[in-house]
C-alpha cells in the first residue's frame, strides 16, 4: 500500500505543461482546369517545418502539428500563391482545409474549413470526456498500442474501476459484473457468445477494430436501463487518412507450455482433426452424434510445438475526388496456447468430498479466433451521411482437462478409499462460436438547429458446443488375480449410464435493434455554442435465442465385464461388436431444450440547459421489458403442479427511470459533477431456465424461473482537473442500492450445485475512485518523456441475506448460514488498482518502454447456503472467494522508420497462482477454516510484433 500511495503521491504533484498536436488535411482544386484535383502542389504551415505536397488526387496531410493558430500556404509553379490565415489546430483534432488555386489569387470564399476530431487519440477523448454532462471515460487506440493491449477486453481494465476475472474474461466495473453491465457497438446492443454470460466476451475485438472504448459509469438516456455499473461501448476504427493500410505478424509463446514433456507433447481434442485454417467443420450433426461413439476416436491428439502466432491486415481510405467515401477493412487470426495445472477440492457440509492434488490436475487450452471487419461512410452533402458497419468473429476454442493420471485423485463417489483405487477423468471440449453484427447508421442535419440520428441492427449468433467428450474411469489397484498393467485396472464408472459420452449443445440467437434520437437546439449563445437543447427519442430490441443440448452415453451391459487396455486407449473397447454382443450399452438421454424471447422497446425526453457555468440535463426513461423462456429439461419438476420438465417463466416489466446530470465548470480546467438515476437488472435467459450445465470438474450451474430483476438507485459525485488537454485528475465518489439483488450461490440441498438467487431485500455500495494522467518529464519535441497514469478504487459493500416466510408464518427457505445474515456483492473487490509508467525516447522514430500493473483484491465467486433449512448455522456449505493478484506486463515499441515498426511484449511477468477457497465448518467438530479448492497459473505471454506501414 505504501507503494500505492506512492505512485498516487507523484500523480498529485507532477502536472507539468506538455505541448499538444493535430492534424491538418485537406484536398486542392485546380481552378483553370474546371476544378480537377491539383497534384503536386506544396502545402506550408508559416512559421514552422512543417508541410507536404499533394498528391496525384489533390490530397494532403500534415500530421503532428502543435496546437495553435496557423497560416496554411498553398503555392505550385505557374499559379498565384495562396494563404489560408485562421486555421485553428486542436489537440486530436483534425482541420480540414479544402482551397483551390489558380492563375489569379483565389477568394476566401473558395475555401472549405471544417474540424474533425480524432477519437482515437487520448487528448481527444479527454476533450470529450470534459465536455460531456455524463460521467464517461474513454481509452483510445493510440494509447491501446502504448500499453500494448490487444483486445477490447484489456482495453477496459485501464480505465479506473475496472477489473477482470483471470481465467474467464468477465469484466467487472466498480465491484459489479455480468449481469449489472451491458455492451453495446457503436451504441447498438451485441449479443453474448456464452449461455453463462449476458455480455459478449471483449477478447473477441482485436484492437485494430477499436477507434475508442468508453465506459459510461452514470445513466445515459440513449442506453437502456437495464444496467447499473455502466455500459461499455466499443466505438469501431474509423478512416482519418487518405490512405490507411497495414500489415503485421506476431509471434510468441507462454511460459507454461515451454517444459519439455508439455512443449513436445501439447493436447488438443480428439476434435482437432477436424480445424482447417481456424475453421470447425462438424463432422457430426447433433442428430447423427451417436456414430461418433464408434465411429470417431475418443483421444486427445498430441501436437508438438504449440507456438502462438497472429497476423492482421487493414487498407482503407478516403476515396474520390469529392472526398465522401471512406473505407475500412481489416481481417486477421490469431492463435494462442495455454497450460494450466493445478489443484481442485469439493467440500460439502465441512467434509471434503472430491480431490484433486496440484500436480494431478492439467488442462490445455487453444483459442483460435479469426475475425473481419468492414466500416464504410458516405457523405451525401455536408447534412447528410450514412455509415455501414459489419463484424465477422469465428472463435474455435478447444479444452482438454484431465484428473487423475498420477493415481492420487478421488473426483467421484464409487470406490470406498484410496486404497482401494482412485479416479480418472477426462473432457474433451471444443467451442465454435461464429458471430454476425451489422449496423447501418444515419446522421441528418435538418437544420443548424436539429439533428436526427438513427441506427439499425441485425445480430446473429450461433455458439455451439457441437462434440463434447467426457471418460470417468476408476483406477483399481493390483489384484493378484488378474493381469497386471502399468495403470492398474481400469474400470468403467458405473453411475448414471453416462459416464462414459459424447454431447451436443448448441445455441442460436437472432436480435434486431434500432434506435432514433432527435437533437433540437432551443437557444445558442453568441459563439454559437448551445445553450438549451432538447433530445426526444426511442430504441427497440427483440431478441431470440433457440437452445438444445443432448448426451449419447456408454455403460457396460448387464452381467458383463469389460475393460479399456489403459487411460489412453478408453476408446478402443468402444466398438460396434461390443454393442452387438451385449457387453457394452447405449443411453441417449431424453433432449434438453429451451426457447426465449426478449421484447424491450423504450422512449426518453431530456432537457439540457447551460446557465454560465452550471450544466444541468434532466429527463426519463419509459422502458417495457417482456421475457419469455419455455422450457423441456429433465431436472426440472413444477411444484404447483408436479408436473415434470415441461414449464415456463415470464416476466413483464415496464417504469418510468428518471434521471439527473448536473455540471458545474469551476474554470476552464476544474469540474464538478453530480448525477442520479434510477436502472434495474433484468434476469438473464440463463438465469432462468433450469438446465443443468456440468463443468469439467464436476460443478453444476442451473437457472431459477424464481428469479426476478433487481431495481437500481445511483448516485455520483466527480470532480475533475484538466492540467493539460493530455492530462488528467479525477475523483469520484458514488452510492449505489440495488433492491431484490441477483446472485449466484451455491443452491440450497445442493452438493455442489451453483444456482441465481434474489438472495436479499437490498445491497448497498458505497465507494470512491481516485485517477492521474499526467507528464512527470514534460512532452517536448525531441526529447524524452516519462508518463504516469494511474488510478485506484475503493469500495464497500454488504447486502442482507433474508428469510423468506410463508403467509402462515412457517419458514419456506433462508438464505442465511453459519453466522452470516451478511455479506458482501458477487464478484466486487474491496480494492482495485491500475498503474502504468511509459517513457518515450522522444526522437522522430522513438524507444517507447511501458511497465503496466494491475492489482485486484479477494472476491466472492459464489454464495454459500443452507443444507439443512432448520439448522443453516451447522450445516451449511461456505461462501466460495476468488484471491486478489498483481499482474505485471512490460511493452517495447520501436518506430524504425515512416514505414516499419517493432513491439515486444510480456504480460503476466509476475505469474500469480490464481486461487479460489471456501470458508468450511466441520460439523462435527465446528472447527472453521478455509481452504484452497482450485488453484492455477496461466503462466507468462511473450511476443515479438512487427507492422509495416504502407
């Protein structure tokens, strides 16, 4: 902490002035040749060495012009020099200047000036972030290359607040996670890839898709309600240059696979085979899966070498002489390994029921992610211009965990001790997510007092779990009266006829979206800047998901006794004779299924009005929310009727969510902020539908049609100082109370059984953030700077854990246990810190050196509960908490030259053991202790990248 405090100390004291760039571009007319482009011609910013020439098409650009007030010259032989005064650069900002030229001096009023800004430069952001009424802050691509980020997902873990589960990409924002979060693409909802998350998993948008990613931590009228942390919005790359194209290729490795056995001897699914360029090609539909038993090996394949290796392309540029059309496409496919070992523990009621040692539990995983993007934007006139938007993301990733290959491990209950035998399993799982976006949006300028933009959308997702292989073996110690072999004697569990199966899971959403928003301007000052303004507008959103999943079991036949060679050869007695004679039996469980429908359709009215330095927006939100699941699942008895699998869960929600933004510029530097807002927290179809999902070690995840959304009350204060446009202090303080909050904990009666619960009648949070970005060594020209940014969040946070009473006054079901009628938030960390430090060598192709950490502290994964209703202070199983860790990462990037550019990254130097416990009271002896129930690394990432130019 004194570290910490350290760092902050330099934060407060090191704001020191830095200069600022922008850019101007622009195309040149030649006005004695009808006004055809003029190449060639040379562009001078006076007073400075700065300029260009224009090329073939009459366009320049001239980058990296210090902020200020300039005279642009135009001069070209033959023709009347030219002097454009007035043109105003700003940071991040782009002035665009179109003139013409001729044999005589041009008018003045033959020339075009606009300003764009670039939002994918940080003093951009910063601007926008300044001058917003909301509470918003933003991270652009030119600082996602800094700190060497690859995917939108680190991209957020920068801003302040902001965590990640290692492990599982869930993001978390000031102590909340999943399902208190949305996400949406250039402000259009996206789809979630995994039935257990309700939003998309970041890591599938490589940072060269991303303009900017912004996360907004107070209500926004144009996102929907259903959200309480904030909605992270992913802002797509955008044309800025004439000419963008780029190449570049990575390579690299992690440090887990680097061992001999592990490097020589890497598993993939038995699956693999059939991957072709990062493509899954099935080679068994969910209706024919029952031939792969016999007909498709059940080994993992061994694959040596496994390097990580990506490569990504992107051309674009604005085309035609009129400058309208800009295009944008970028491709690429990256591939990663990853080795994993580890223990795991399953206590129930105090007694530690499944066991796995350290060195006995190994996963491998490979992701290969392929992705594609195309961006395009014409401009009819200066009022009106169209955007069209589509993402392609094909995700294959594969897991091959295995239990017991050491002879030590008990993960199921058929042998009565150790010495009597031990366990063995293995999973086979491949995951093929394929994900569609595309977006067409419109901006029309009716009027210099009224915009209307509209935005419509078609997401489609298919993410299927298409061949999962799954082998529980007991291994039996040496019985003189058989043969002998290396393992011991393999045995076929015998429990449930499913053991021993190949499964399908697949899962089809289709969502339309739309959105409008009209901006009237009702007053604007002298300097036309606006003064009342009033936004009216509405969205729509409905959203399909169609799931299925099946399980194609093998046990052995009545009487018989049959026995695989080893633990790598299950597979081999797996034969179409062996079902033909009876020694082996087929199982097809009855099919599990669920359909959904959400309906969300809202409008909002606000009013801002700026009176001096005081800015205040004030409005509501209606929103109507309709979610429909029906389900056919084999676990699932309706109590009322007692009729079996077959139910329903509806939900109908419909509020009015007001909400208040205020802003008081003390000086053109320092800002207060205060903000207010009712939200809510729509269940998610997961959380809902009772179907059982089986982890890879043996933990079940099942929804609850019970389940009912949570209501939100938020309340932020903010100040913040702007000691320069690239420069940055804040602090927040927030409030937040959730009624009826949503949880996961582990279901009551259940061994280990996670479920979703309204586990309390309220929660509350109370909390501040502290962020600096700021020049310890003033930027200059060529000369070297040093940069800090940083940032630290605090939070405190309880809810009750209630009693639930039936009309007649007998206890129906508690949700306390032990002695906790409290306890902290799902997935919220007391303290969360971000801190990086970059030096820039400041020459024209410069040494840029960033040491980037983070630091999240212990979290509750799930929810203990009662296992017996009458006694949850005796019987009980404990609250599951995730460890707090550091992370270390360190970038090199070198400019080489205009055209060549190198990077080098390690992320993860320090390797923490990522640790989940469980607080445990033994029964008997009421002795309470907690205990380490799942450990691993994920071991170092180094990587070389080279990018060239064009």
């Amino acid at each position: 902490m004194r570290k910490i405090f350290t760092a902050l100390a330099l934060l407060l004291i090191g704001a020191i002035n830095a200069q600022q760039t922008g850019t101007i571009a622009g195309k040149l007319l030649d006005k004695e040749s009808n006004n055809q482009p003029l190449p060639f011609a040379n562009v001078l910013v006076k007073g400075t060495t700065k300029g260009s020439s224009t090329d073939f098409n009459g366009l320049y650009e001239i980058t990296d012009v210090p902020v200020g007030t300039y005279t642009l010259e135009f001069s070209f032989t033959g023709y009347q020099t030219v002097e454009i005064p007035n043109v105003l650069v700003e940071a991040g900002k782009v002035a665009v200047v179109d003139a013409t030229m001729g044999a005589t001096a041009a008018n003045l009023e033959e020339v075009v000036i606009k300003v764009v800004t670039n939002k994918e430069r940080e003093e951009a952001l910063l601007l926008d972030q300044k001058e917003a009424v909301t509470v918003k802050e933003s991270i652009g691509a030119e600082q996602l290359a800094r700190l060497g980020v690859s995917n939108a997902s680190a991209a957020t873990t920068k801003i302040s607040g902001v965590s990640k589960a290692e492990g599982s990409g869930q993001i978390y924002v000031r102590g909340l996670g999943d399902r208190y979060l949305s996400t949406t693409l250039n402000g259009l909802p996206i789809p979630s890839d995994n039935i257990d998350k309700k939003n998309i998993d970041l890591e599938l948008f490589p940072s060269r898709f991303i303009g900017n990613v912004s996360i907004s931590k107070t209500f926004s009228p144009v996102n929907s309600a259903d959200l309480s942390s904030g909605n992270i919005d992913i802002v797509s790359k955008k044309v800025s240059k004439r000419r963008d194209i780029g190449l570049s290729i990575s390579s690299g490795v992690n440090s887990n696979v680097t061992d001999s056995d592990i490097f020589n001897d890497f598993k993939a699914t038995a699956n693999n085979e059939d991957l072709s360029l990062g493509i899954y090609s099935r080679a068994y539909e969910s209706g024919n899966l029952v031939n792969a038993l016999t007909q498709q090996s059940w080994n993992p394949v061994e694959i040596s070498t496994p390097i990580n290796y990506g490569f990504g392309f992107n051309i674009g540029g604005i085309l035609g002489e009129d400058r309208k059309l800009k295009l944008y496409f970028s491709g690429g496919q990256s591939l990663d390994n990853e080795y994993r070992e580890g223990l795991f523990r399953e206590y129930d009621q105090g007694n530690l029921r499944d066991f796995v040692p350290g060195d006995d539990l190994r996963r491998w995983l490979r992701t290969i992610n392929t992705t594609a993007m195309l961006h395009s934007q014409y401009s009819f006139n200066d009022n009106n211009s169209l955007s069209f938007n589509s993402f392609v993301i094909n995700k294959v990733s594969e897991e091959t965990l295995e239990a017991g290959r050491e002879g030590t491990t008990e993960i199921f209950e058929e042998l009565d001790n150790i010495e009597e035998g031990s366990q063995f399993i293995r999973d086979q799982n491949i995951k093929n997510t394929l994900l569609s976006a595309t977006q067409l949006i419109g901006e029309h300028n009716i009027s210099k007092k009224n915009t209307l933009e509209w935005a419509a959308g078609f997401n489609y997702l298919v993410a299927n779990e298409p061949n999962r292989i799954r082998n529980e073996v007991n291994i039996l110690n040496d019985n003189p009266n058989t043969v002998e072999n290396e393992d011991g004697i393999i045995e076929l569990g015998f429990t449930g006829g499913f053991q021993q199966r190949k499964s399908v899971q697949e899962i089809t959403d289709e969502e339309i979206n739309a959105r409008l928003s009209d901006k009237l301007i009702l007053k604007q000052n002298e300097d036309e800047e606006d003064i009342f303004v009033v936004n009216i507008g509405g969205d729509f959103r409905n959203k399909t998901r169609d799931f299925s999943s099946q399980f194609f079991g093998i046990e052995e036949g009545n009487g018989s006794d049959i026995n695989p060679p080893s633990i790598d050869a299950i597979g081999d007695i797996f034969t179409q004779q062996n079902f033909d004679n009876g020694l082996l039996q087929l199982n097809i469980q009855p099919l599990d299924t669920y359909d959904a429908e959400l309906l969300s359709y809202a409008g909002f009215a606000n009013f801002t009005g700026k009176f001096n330095k005081f800015t205040a927006q004030v409005g509501v939100r209606y929103q109507k929310d309709e979610i429909d699941v029906n389900f056919d699942v084999g676990n699932f008895v309706d109590r009322e009727t007692g009729l079996a699998r077959i139910g329903s869960a509806n939900k109908d929600y419909d509020n009015f969510y007001p909400y208040v933004n205020l802003k008081y510029e003390v000086n053109e530097k320092l800002a207060l902020r205060l903000s207010g807002s009712v939200g809510q927290t729509l269940p998610e179809f997961k959380e809902i539908a009772p179907f059982q999902y089986v982890s890879q070690v043996g933990q079940v995840f099942q929804g609850n049609p019970d389940v009912e959304r949570s209501q939100n009350y938020n309340i932020d204060f903010k100040v913040e100082f702007f000691p320069e446009n690239d420069e940055l202090l804040s602090f927040s303080a927030f409030y937040k109370r959730i009624n009826d909050p949503i949880n996961r904990g582990l279901q009551r009666g259940g061994e280990d059984i996670f479920s979703y619960f309204n586990t309390g009648d309220r929660a509350r949070i109370i909390g501040f953030e502290l962020e600096g970005r700021l020049y310890i060594i003033k930027k200059r020209e060529s000369y070297p700077n040093l940069r800090i940014s940083g940032n630290i969040s605090y939070l405190d946070h309880i809810q009750d854990l209630k009693d639930v009473i039936r009309p007649d006054g007998i206890l129906e079901q508690t949700f306390k246990y032990g002695d906790r009628t409290e306890i902290g938030l799902e997935g919220a960390s007391d303290w969360i810190t971000n801190l990086s430090l970059t030096f820039n060598s400041g020459k024209e192709f410069p040494y840029e050196f960033t040491l980037t950490g983070n630091y999240t502290s212990d979290k509750i994964f799930a929810l203990g509960a009662p296992r017996n209703q009458q006694q949850p202070d005796v019987f009980f199983n404990g609250e599951i908490i995730e460890k707090g860790f550091v992370t270390l990462d360190f970038i090199i990037n070198k400019e080489i030259n205009n055209h060549w550019s190198l990077g080098l990254t390690a992320k993860n130097l320090l390797n923490p053991t990522i640790e989940r416990t469980q607080f445990v009271q033994e029964v008997v002896s009421g002795n309470q202790f907690e205990s380490a129930i799942l450990s691993y690394s994920t071991g170092v990432e180094t990587s070389l990248n080279l990018s060239y130019k064009f």
